[in-house]
C-alpha cells in the first residue's frame, strides 16, 4: 500500500490520478472507498463526482484495485490537501523541470552480458488542454550519461513532432529540452506518443530510442450538444400526471448530448425549461425524459406546446457549468372526448313517390375533435321509424354530413309520411373517464310527394286460348289496366302498339280486343302456337303516363293444310330393278290433323297407272315404282295423291317431278347432266331472265351516266371563256420564230405619219391607257417621207413647241410604252445624227433652246470646258 499526495488549488477542488500497470495485458477494475465523492474510471483516471469546499486538514480515501482474471487485490491511499502558498524559492523548485534519463544498456563482463542497472518503466506527461501559456512551455529534460564523455545531440520523432501534426512539440538539440508550442486540443488528438533520441555529432546511435507518452487532459471548454436543435414529441390531450412524451425517434437523454461526459468532476447534466410549459410540464435531469405534471392537457384548448430546454453540464453549476438550449415542440394529440352533437333537434325532408337514390335530408353534427380522424368522423344509423329499410345514411367525408338517401322505392298511396329517429357517434369509442354521452339522437321529417303513375295491366302477359282460323270481327277478350294514382281523377284510353300479323283491334275506351284478319297458326308470326301482341294504356294527367301490357293467344290447330308431297324431286333409272322412289308428306297442320298419311295415283292419266305404282310402307312413307320394264329417260311429273288423317280429312294432289336416266352396274345415273340441263324448270328459267334483264338495266345506266357526264362536263366548259381557262393549256415560250420575216405583218404601220391612213386610227374602245384623251387633234409638223439628215433638228424643234403648246400631252413622268419596230425598217437611220467631227468637238448649247425638256441633257453635254 502506499500513499498518492494531492495538492489542490483552493479555487478549483479537482484532481487527476493515473494508475499504471506494469503488466499491460492485465485487466483491472477499480473502485474508490468514497463513490459519492470520488470515482475511478476504468483507465485508472480518478475525479471528483461533485465540488465541494476542503478543509485545511487532509482528506483521505482509499482506491481498490483487483484483477478480474486472478482476483489479486491491491489498494492505494490518497490524501488531499491545499496547495500552500508559493514563494519564491518554491516558485522556483517548481520551476524545475523533470529529467529523462536514458536508461543503461546490457553490457558484457567477462564475456557474458550483464545489466548494470534495472530499466526505468516512464510514466506519461499529462498536459491539460487550452493551456494559456506562454509559449514555447517546457515539459521535460531528456538526458543521456553519457553526456559527460561524449557531445550529443538529442531530437524526437513521431505525430506532433516531424509527423503532421508537425511543430506541436519541439526538444532543444543541445539540452535535450522538450517543450510544447500551442495549446492543444482533447477533442482533436487526446494522446500523442513520440520517440526521444540521443546521437553523438557525428549521427552515430549512443542510446536506445525510449518512447514518451503526453496525454492531454480533458477540460470542461465544451458545451453539451443536442443531436438537434429541433424535438418533436407529442402527448394525448387528457393525459395524467407523470405521463411521459413521445417522441419521433425517441431518445434517450445520453443520446440526447453528444457530449455529457465533461473532464474532472461532474458529469451529469441539468436540463431545464426556460419558456412556456411550466405548471404542465417537467423534465427528468438525470435521463432528460419530458413529463407531464399537471392534468388538464385539452387538445381543443391548446394544441401545442413550445419549449427551449436548457441544457447544462457540472451538474447546472452557473460558475463553471456550460450550457446549451434546444427547442421542444410538443404537440397536445387528440383523443375522442367530444361526441358529435346534432345542430337541430329535428330535420325535414321530402321525396317523389318511387324515386330511389335521392337525398332527402342533410343532417349536420358538430365534433370539437380534431377533423378528419376517427375521433372526428361521424357514424349514422337509423334507429327507428323505418321497419321496411326504405332509407339509409351515408356520411360525407368532407363535411361529416350525414346524408338521407332512399334506397326502396316509395308509394305514396302507402305511405304519406315517415319519421325517422336517427342517431350519431363516432367511428372510434369515447376515451374513459368522458362524461357525456357516446351519441347524439334527433328526429327526421320525410314527407312523400304524390306524382302520376303509369297505368298498369293486371294481368302482364295475358294469355287466352282460341281457334285458328276465327273470322274478322270476332270479340277475343277484354285487356283492361287500373290506375295507380287513387287520389287522381285520371282516364285511361288504350291503344295498339305491337301486332306484328295485323289481326287484332282494342276498344280505345273499354279494351275489347277483336280480330280484324283471320288467325292462321301456320304463320311465321306464330312461335310455338302463341301469337304475341302488346298494347298501351295512357292516362291523362300531368304529366301523362302510360304502361304497356302483352296479350299472348295459344292457337288451336284446325286441318286447313292439305298435305304434300316430300321430296318434289327424284331420280329413278330406266330399268325397273334396281327402281324405287321413297316419298313421305309434308303437312303443316300438327296431330292429329296430319299423319297418318293415304298415298295413292290418279285414274287420269291413264299413263300414270300404266307406268308407276305406289305402296304404302307406313304411315308416314310410301314407295314409288316404275311399273313398265324400260321407259325412256327424261322428266316426268306423277301425281300423287296425299290424304291426312284429319277430321274431316283433307286431301291434295302434289306433283312428285321425276327424272328417269341410265344408270351404272350401281345404280347411279350417268346422264344426270344432259337430264338436268334439259330439265331445266320454269322457275330457273324466270330467275335466269330476271339476272339477264337486270344486267342489261345496270349496263344502260352507266351509259347514261357517263353521258350525262360528259353533257355537264362540256356545260362548264362553255362558261368558261377559251381565253382565260389556264387550267389545262401548255403555254410554250422557246418558239420565237425567224423574226419579222416569217410574220405577215402590215410594216406600213411603222412609216411616216403622212402615209398612216385615216381608217388605221383605233377608235376610243380601245385606246392605250398611256394615250392622250380624244380632243382636238394639234397640228403636229409633218415629217417628208425622205427626210435629210439636216433637216432633223427643225422637225424635233416644231414637234416639241408643238407638244408643249398641247393641253392634252401626258405629264412628264408618265410611262409611255412603245411598239418594237422589228428589223429591215424602211425608215432613215438614226446614225446621221452623228456629224463628221469627234463627240469633244460637238457643241451642244443649242439643246438649250429646245425648253425645259432638254435642259439636263444641255448641262450635261453643252456645259463648255466644265
């Protein structure tokens, strides 16, 4: 056992002791004999839990120590006491600096080695954080012993040092003093471990590296952190006291704060409330859980809550303490503590009779809940006045409206009114402890509208029974409908509407129906014996109304169907053996007015007798047979008489057509082809003149057609003048011909005006629109028809004082057009204008005097020198 001296600071009561193992690989747990005061962490590292003031006496508590593996114990005293004050003599002890020595190696002695001096284990340099200073801040001497003997040069190497990072701390080369140059930082590296070297001047190793280790002590220079400045959390609305939050994610208070854990002393932090929420709400200072203290919580009142929580470590110490806010948002939940409430005791409403799904009232309820939730939405049911389930309710799930409907149809001749009694709660139970009522009940006023009715047939289908063949005019029976509507003073007329054979007539007033055509059992109107009509019944009120009713008549059969023959058609060789026919009857009528059948050939012709017989095989069927020994192939037609077996019995003569043919070793015909084509029947032959004719018709009217096309097609065409119609013309432009002398063309057109006759003069129809209006004609001067040369300067000068005197001449800036002339003319040419002289010895100043026409083309040519 031994005894750990403290000396502490008056100001500050806190301490750091550091256990160190010898053994490294063992595993220690440590305890403090005075856990509320002190505690050892599980490093060795030893704290004060709180603060409180010491006593100029020593204090004194044990620190226990066991192996977990082998259960070895060992225990330590420490004492504490204050640190007396410095003078300056042990300011300058304390200014001492503690000296490394390197520890001696193994040297050899007598041939073997041998350990002059037992290794020095060196305990770790423990620098607090934020130190203030000054800098550089010594920490520690590194000496070698061989010092004495040899100049050595000492350095150190690691993070902090020559490794990023750098410069933290440096060592005097020649004293081997190891300083620290800044203030370091726990939360950044809380450990630094550097290697201390010593080597002679000419870099040579003297010593063995030895490792130091600086642990950098934590200082309470941090605030507590929240994870977020924002906690959303809720409550339901009701809740007791000492419920607790809920929130999303929950957390607890150790996740809350990033950083609880503070260097030396207490680490818990006091977290407090610093806005709205006190008299509701508390928290927890140890796990930071939010809790109600208060009843009262009404969602309807208060919705949410808003909280700063306050944060602070050293146990809320305001002088050494640190502190840190985050906001609580605490929403009030809603439970179902409001039932709904109906705005009005009773509700009306009103429906036309057999009208469905129509709403007849809107029930309205109040719910103080939060909207749109289970405790909010409204449940409906009808709790009495409806035994027949007529209506129903169904609630809307915007406005939690309850909404009447009819789902069965109403009559009005029943039923005037209801009253219903309904009833409303929610879709989720009341919270316990909820005084009210768990529903709402209130009463429903449903009057029924009368509206008119279609009449309808009692008996829908009616079905009589009556005998084929009735005549016009017989009284069937009597089709008669009521009228719904007993409060209605209404007529009802009747009407046919459906008779697809025309046989049948209604009394519009009584609805007597008789036949007006003989009722025919065969007719394909007739299904299964039963002939089918429907008539209308209309009433006369507002508006009118009418119902349909079907009259089905089962018709009895009568024999007025004589039978025929079945086939009409057969093949029979020419031979008698193999020669047979079998025949049956075909007879519309049904038992027993049909079968059994009587088969039998007519006394005339004679020819029948002589060449067939027929036998009876049964009642249906008898057989025909060729009687002579060969008769000539070809069609013959054999009567045949057919007798039913009704009462009295009918009877018929049908042509059976029979085509006789040679036939093979088996029977079959071989000219079956030149027998049907010379057989060929009337009706074929009408059927093919009618294709023949109707061919030759569509044949005609296409030539029509196309006619009459071609008729207006020319029409249009004379509409259209020749001239303008482009639409389809080739205008070709690259034939231009071999000029003038390949055209006809009247050149005297072209000559003098003197030899221009009278006649040749357009008339006023169809003058250029660049020409002068017809007036007086001026007097121009007449050119000869051999002019001279000279001679045209006088002609210009009197047809320009001539043009100039004409009130008819187009103005100056008019477009006059002019007619290309072609080549080979017989007029002088223009190229004895040109004088013998060059164009510089030309003198143009007398274009001056020819007026204010020529005047630009006297300055540009009679203008001198210029």
């Amino acid at each position: 056992m031994a005894d750990i001296l403290f000396l502490l600071d008056s100001a500050a009561f806190q301490a750091v002791v550091k256990f160190s193992n010898c053994n490294g690989k063992r595993k220690v747990q440590y305890e403090s004999s005075e856990p509320a005061d002190f505690k050892v962490d599980e490093d060795g590292m030893v704290y004060a839990v709180r603060s409180f003031p010491l006593s100029s006496e020593h204090a004194k508590f044990l620190i226990y120590a066991q192996d977990k593996e082998t259960q070895e114990k060992w225990q330590v005293a420490v004492k504490l006491s204050l640190k007396p004050t410095l003078t300056e003599d042990s300011v300058k002890e304390s200014q001492e600096i503690e000296e490394i020595v390197f520890p001696r190696q193994f040297t050899k002695h007598n041939g073997y080695l041998q350990r002059q001096k037992r290794d020095w284990v060196i305990p770790p340099i423990n620098l607090p954080e934020n130190s203030r200073g000054p800098f550089p801040q010594e920490l520690v001497r590194i000496r070698s012993d061989r010092d004495k003997n040899l100049s050595l040069r000492y350095s150190v190497t690691g993070p902090g040092a020559d490794q990023p990072p750098t410069g933290i701390f440096i060592i005097n080369p020649i004293s081997g003093q190891l300083s620290v140059t800044k203030p370091l930082d726990r939360e950044l590296i809380a450990r630094f471990h550097l290697r201390a070297h010593a080597v002679d001047i000419n870099g040579n190793q003297v010593e063995n590296p030895i490792d130091i280790v600086i642990n950098v002590i934590d200082m309470n220079d941090n605030r507590p952190e929240f994870l977020h400045q924002v906690w959303n959390g809720t409550v339901p609305e009701g809740s007791k006291p000492g419920s607790s939050l809920m929130y999303k994610p929950i957390y607890r208070y150790s996740q809350l704060c990033i950083k609880p854990i503070l260097f030396l002393g207490p680490r818990a932090l006091l977290c407090t409330f610093r806005k709205e929420g006190w008299g509701m709400f508390t928290i927890n200072n140890e796990t930071g859980d939010i809790i109600t203290v208060a009843a009262g919580l009404d969602r309807e009142k208060v919705q949410q809550y808003t909280l700063i929580i306050q944060a602070t470590d050293m146990e809320g110490n305001p002088t050494y303490g640190l502190s840190n806010t985050a906001t609580a948002v605490i929403t009030v939940t809603d439970v179902n503590d409001n039932p709904p409430e109906f705005t009005a005791m009773t509700f009306y409403g009103e429906v036309p009779e057999n009208r469905v799904d129509v709403i007849v009232a809107n029930l309205t309820v109040t719910d103080k809940d939060q909207p749109h939730t289970p405790a909010w939405n409204a449940v409906y049911r009808i709790s009495g006045g409806d035994p027949t389930g007529r209506f129903a309710i169904q609630t809307d799930p915007n406005s939690n409206d309850g909404l009447v409907t009819v789902v069965k149809p109403i009559d009005f001749e029943t039923n005037r009114m209801f009253v219903l009694t309904v009833a409303a709660e929610n879709q989720v139970p009341l919270a316990k402890g909820i005084q009210h009522p768990p529903q709402s009940t209130a009463t429903v006023s449903v009057t029924v509208i009368d509206v008119n009715e279609s009449p309808y047939f009692t008996m829908n289908p009616k079905f009589i029974r009556q005998e084929e063949g009735l005549h016009a005019g017989t009284m069937l029976t009597t089709f008669i409908a009521q009228d719904p509507d007993r409060y209605m003073q209404q007529n009802i007329r009747y009407t046919k509407l459906s008779d697809p054979a025309n046989w049948l007539k209604i009394d519009p007033v009584n609805g007597q129906i008789m036949t007006i055509a003989v009722l025919d059992r065969e007719s394909p109107n007739v299904k299964n014996n039963i002939y089918n009509a429907t008539f209308l019944a209309s009433d006369n009120g507002i508006p009118p109304m009418s119902g349909t009713g079907t009259l089905q008549i089962y018709l009895l059969d009568i024999n007025d169907n004589a039978p025929q023959v079945l086939p009409q058609e057969a093949e029979i060789c020419e031979t008698p053996d193999p020669n047979s026919i079998n025949i049956t009857a075909l007879d519309y009528d049904i038992d027993p007015n049909a079968g059994p059948f009587a088969f039998d050939l007519p006394l005339s012709p004679v020819t029948i007798k002589r060449n067939w017989t027929i036998t009876r095989l049964n009642g249906d069927f008898a057989q025909l047979n060729l009687k002579i020994k060969f008769l000539e192939a070809g069609i013959y037609e054999v009567p045949i008489i057919i007798t039913d077996s009704g009462n009295p019995p009918k009877s018929n003569i049908s042509i059976l057509r029979v085509k006789v043919c040679q036939c093979d070793s088996n029977g079959d015909c071989t000219d079956v082809d030149r027998i049907v084509g010379a057989g060929l029947g009337t009706g074929a032959i009408i059927a093919i003149l009618l294709c023949i004719i109707i061919l030759l018709i569509l044949v005609l009217m296409f030539v029509v057609w196309m006619k009459r096309r071609d008729k207006e097609r020319q029409a249009k065409q004379l509409l259209i003048d020749p001239e303008d119609d482009v639409r389809d013309n080739i205008l070709k432009y690259d034939e231009e011909g071999g000029g003038e002398e390949d055209q006809d063309y009247d050149l005297s057109q072209l000559q003098q005006p003197d030899t221009v006759e009278p006649d040749a003069i357009k008339s006023v129809g169809i003058r250029r629109l660049d020409e002068r209006p017809i007036h007086a004609e001026p007097q121009y001067p007449v050119r000869s028809a051999a002019p001279h040369p000279g001679d045209i300067g006088d002609f210009i000068n009197e047809g320009l004082k001539a043009a100039d005197n004409d009130p008819t001449a187009p103005p100056y800036d008019s477009l006059l057009v002019f007619d290309y002339e072609g080549s080979g003319s017989t007029a002088g040419s223009l190229s004895s204008l040109n004088s013998s002289s060059s164009g510089g010895e030309q003198d143009y100043d007398y274009l001056n005097d020819w007026g204010p026409r020529f005047k630009k083309l006297a300055d540009m040519y009679g203008g001198g020198d210029d």
